[in-house]
C-alpha cells in the first residue's frame, strides 16, 4: 500500500516530551447512541496512541464529542444521558483495566455547560499522582464555548489549556474547527497522534490513487454531497452511485419521477448527467428495488425494475435499494475487477429494511483480490460490519484493506484536495 509521505513539518508525537506531562488528547469517540456504544471501532483505534502516552510518562485527559446536543435553531444545549462520555470510560476501564474520573461541572438547561472550575484541580492532582489512570471530560459539545463564537469560545479553549501542559489531537473524524480541535492547538504545544497521522498517510491513496480507480458514494442527498462529489468524479475512472444521489441522476437523465427526490437534487444532478456525456464515467447499476412505502421492507409491496424499461414521464414510488443482480451486471462487475483502488463511501439501501445492496456490493468488491479497498468511516463501516461480519473480520487487518475513522473528513479532503487544509490539521503544522 503506497502512503502519502506527511509533511515535515506537521508535529508528531512521538517528538513530544511527554515524561511527567499532563496531556489533553481529543479523540473522536463519537460512537454513542442513545447511551450505547453501537461500534467500539473509533475507539480500539484509538488505544495506540493512549498507550503511547502512558508509556512516555504522560497522564491523559481525554475529551471527544457525541451527538449534536446542539439545537440549530435555538441555539440551546441539552446534556442528555444518552449522549454521555459514560459507556466509552466504562468500555475503556473494561479494556485498560483502569480507572477513568469524569468530572461533574455547573449545568445550565438552555447553555449547557457553561465552563470548568476549580472542582477539577483534585482529579488533576489525582491523575498526577497516579491515584487514577485518567480524566475523561464531559461530552465537549455540552459546553458553551465548544461551538460558539467569540469571548464564550476563548474562554473555553483557555479553560482546556489550563488543565494539561501538551495537546494531542487523535480526532481525524472531527475535521470541523471547534475549540477542542482548532483553538486549543493556539494555547498549548499541539502535535498529531498515530491514529491522525495513519489517515492523512493512507488517504494519499484515494489523493493519489494507482489505476484504475474506482469510487462508489451513496447519500441521502444530492446537495450536501455535490462538491465531494464533482472532486470525486475529475478524480476516478468510474464512479458508482446509490442512495438518493443515484436516484437524483436516473431522474435527471431519464425524465422519470421517483417519489422522494426533490427537484432541487434532480436540477443538481443534471449538470452531472450533462459532464458524464462526454467522459462516460458513471457506472449504472442496471436493477433497483422499488417501494410502496418508507415504512418497512413489506411482502408485496416491494419489487425489483430495471432501468431498461423507464420510459419518460414514468412514475415510480420510492426507490430504496440496488438488486443485488446489479453487481453480477457485466460492465459493473469487470469496473470492480479490473478497479487498482476502490474508495467506498456508500450505504446502497434504506437502511435498517433494505440491506441485500450493499451486501452484495462489499461481496462484489472482495471478489477483487488484487485492489486496495479503502472504506469511509461512520454508515458505510457499520453497514459492512453489520452485514458481512464474516468478512469484516477476515480483513480488518488485510493490507488490502483500509477503514478510515471519518467518512465526511475523507470526503472534505478529497474536495480540498489535501488533508492539510483542514484546520485542525492546518493548526498542527510547524
């Protein structure tokens, strides 16, 4: 597998002095919902770099986010249970055979928290002590200055540094600029961990691919996804496509009406229909599986079509998943076979009803013995575990596979065309 060399001058830390040091690192533990971890993942890959610490002498405050406790509209917080650090310390104290303390601090119910006080200097001088193996804050999205803007932000990034002498950022899934991932790297010596700089090293590969490359990316809308997107397709050899961003293109290219895609994504998806008439680059997944309704896969109300029968002006129900007799289709199949390096950010179907798409499309991709598969983190990870355990476990260490921790910062680099433009990283650069 060929890795981008990192750039010389981010900071790593392993050229950190860490012996004796207090050390605030932000993970990106965001794996809990409704107060269960749904895939420890993030977390395992996270251990290394914990380990490191502990090993040099450091004693780790960690920090991550979950969820969006944030209300858009309002802009209040709510700190609920179900989006606590608890389950990943108890997973961690079951893993690490140690002791986590999480702090308690003063809570209001419409800013959420509103800083750190005193309360913690016990825990800190416990943790220089070694009396217990480390802190683990609160859900940092619970604190006020975490997304806010302004005097609430400075406050908070200072209150951070406060607490440690060197900031790590393992994050890589968490390439937004909040204050626990950009402004505290301005208030303490920042450096890279080994989980962040395994992913800038391995997405050289979807930056820089060996050919024939071959992408496949699925959303839930075309909009949100359309610069990635339009990088992704000056980038491949082929593209594959699911979810409502394929269904926005049959629309657009056929004059079909499919229920659920609006006619801002199919006037989105015309101008992709219009690049790929000359380049040829989209791969069409010929079978589909149309739906009566949202609500379940329904014996009699779902049904295979093809897109050799569309006809203009036809009008079809929800299009919910892929057939998997689409990846058996010829030119699909020899696109992923003669594929050097396949990137997949994509769940094929509605999910938690309609899975048999990309079952068949992880089944379609293995079939290929020789490419560098690389997988999106976040769904497409949880689909492919969920649904080929079997094989998710035979891989998980092959060097013909890689799982990135962040879906949405692989993307967000592709389309920036370098990781080191996103600001978390930018702000670890000497």
């Amino acid at each position: 597998m060929e890795k981008q060399e990192l750039d010389p001058r981010l900071a790593l830390i392993q050229n950190a002095d860490l012996d004796g040091k207090v050390v605030l690192v932000r993970f990106d533990h965001n794996v809990v919902k409704d107060g269960e971890i749904k895939d420890p993942y993030r977390i395992d890959r996270s251990i290394g770099t914990l380990y490191n610490i502990v090993e040099r002498g450091g004693r780790p405050i960690l920090m991550t986010h979950i969820g969006r406790p944030k209300d858009k509209k309002t802009g209040e917080i709510r700190c609920r249970p179900g989006e606590s650090v608890e389950p990943i310390v108890r997973y961690l104290e079951h893993k690490l055979h140690t002791t986590f303390h999480i702090p308690k601090f003063n809570t209001d119910p419409k800013l959420g928290i509103t800083g750190i006080d005193t309360s913690i200097n016990l825990a800190v001088k416990s943790l220089r002590e070694r009396k217990i193996g480390g802190i683990y804050l609160p859900n940092t999205r619970w604190f006020r200055g975490e997304e806010a803007e302004g005097e609430a932000r400075e406050s908070f990034a200072l209150q951070l540094a406060g607490l440690a002498d060197i900031f790590i950022n393992d994050a890589f899934g968490s390439w937004q600029p909040h204050a626990s991932t950009y402004d505290i790297a301005k208030c303490l010596p920042p450096y890279a961990g080994f989980l962040m700089q395994q992913e800038i090293a391995n997405l050289g590969s979807v930056l820089n691919p060996e050919r024939p490359f071959v992408a496949v990316v699925a959303g839930a809308k075309f909009d949100t996804k359309i610069k990635p997107l339009y990088a992704i397709y000056d980038k491949v050899d082929r593209l594959i496509l699911g979810g409502v961003i394929y269904n926005a293109l049959l629309c657009a290219k056929y004059g079909v009406n499919i229920e659920g895609v609006s006619d801002k994504d199919i006037m989105l998806a015309r101008e992709l229909v219009e690049k790929d008439k000359a380049k040829q680059k989209i791969v069409e997944l010929p079978c589909l599986v149309e739906s009566d309704t949202l609500e379940g896969k329904i014996e009699g109300k779902y049904r295979t079509i093809c897109i050799g029968n569309f006809r203009e002006g036809d009008r079809y129900k929800y299009i919910l998943d892929i057939d998997p007799s689409s990846f058996e289709d010829k030119v699909v199949a020899d696109s992923l076979l003669s594929a050097k390096t396949i990137f997949v950010n994509a769940v094929m179907g509605y999910t938690p009803y309609f899975t048999d798409g990309s079952a068949a499309l992880d089944s379609a991709i293995d079939y290929n013995r020789t490419a560098l598969k690389m997988y999106g983190g976040g769904d497409t990870l949880q689909e492919f575990k969920n649904l080929c355990p079997g094989l998710y476990l035979s891989v998980l260490d092959s060097t013909q596979y890689y799982f990135f921790t962040g879906g949405g910062t692989v993307l967000t680099a592709i389309e920036q065309g370098s990781p080191y433009g996103l600001k978390p990283v930018q702000v670890l650069m000497r």
